[in-house]
C-alpha cells in the first residue's frame, strides 16, 4: 500500500539522518521535514505504529500548503499528494494565516478516515467536523485555477448544523 511504501521511506531517512541526511522531500506532496524528526529514538518505542497511525498524513505523506493569490482577500489552504493514496486533495478559502492549523487538523481527519474506512467523498458530499461544524464539498470553480492538481481537488466551505439542509 502506498502508506506502508510511506513508512519505510520514513524508516530509512531516520537510519540516512544517523549518516548525515538533513531533510526529506516529498516533490508530489509539496512538502519536506528534517530527516531527524524519523529517528528512532524520535519517534519512540512503537515507531512503526507512530507512523502508520499516528503520525499526521499532511505532515508529509500528504503535502498541507498555504498560498495567497493576487487579488483575493485572505489564504488559501490545500493539501498535495492524497491523489497516492487514492484520495481527493482538500482545499479551502481561509481568513488567514491564523488559520492554518484548523484546516490542517480538519484535512488530516478526513484524508485519515478515508483511508482507514475506504469511504469515499465527492462535490455535494458533507461531513460532520466538529460539534455543530461541517464541511460541504465542491468542484472548484472556473477561476480557481490555482486549484487544479494531479488529482481530484474538493473545495472545503465550513456551514453550521442549520445550514446543511438549506443548500
């Protein structure tokens, strides 16, 4: 599976930072972390299961990236790379920078259970995200250009509870 394909890659860097290495790359996730985060002694006893389970998929199996775009108000936030797995790439229009760790936490939950479950998402689609929050699912639009990837991209908008039924 590409996951474990992730972990030993993983398993290797944290041997290769014992040697020396300083970073790994992740070209189609758009992303890298210092090679020292996978050592053994980082990671702990149980690293196999860290990584499997764990360990935040946007953190470098699957890319989270923020952007802004010239002439548009606030930051963009997607992921890269969960096209490996099988999986639609998640992004959404933010406030700002601020918000960056809310919709890291929230596309890691989601691409987490879509891979653990094998449930599928499309446009149109929603899903319960926090007590009262969802998330209602989109194809992005024609202008959102900078949206398009490899892969399938859904556009994440967060509605309140009453606002499902109302779309």
């Amino acid at each position: 599976s590409p996951l474990e394909q992730y972990v030993a890659l993983a398993v290797v860097a944290g041997a290769l930072s014992n040697m020396g290495a300083v970073a790994v790359l992740n070209e189609s996730a758009h992303t890298s972390l210092p090679a020292g985060v996978f050592k053994s002694q980082e990671l702990g006893k149980h690293s196999l299961e860290m990584l499997r389970e764990g360990f935040p998929l946007t953190s470098l199996f699957c890319g989270f990236v923020k952007y802004e775009v010239e002439d548009i108000e606030g930051v963009w936030m997607r992921t890269y790379g969960a096209d490996c797995f099988g999986l639609p790439d998640f992004a959404a229009h933010a406030q700002g920078h601020h918000e960056g760790q809310k919709y890291s936490d929230i596309f890691n939950n989601v691409l987490r259970y879509l891979l653990e479950s094998g449930a599928e998402m499309a446009a149109g689609h929603t899903m319960q995200v926090g007590k009262t929050t969802f998330m209602k699912l989109r194809d992005p639009l024609d202008d959102e250009y900078y949206l398009q990837g490899p892969g399938t991209t859904l556009v994440v908008e967060l509605i309140e509870e009453d606002e499902c039924n109302a779309h």
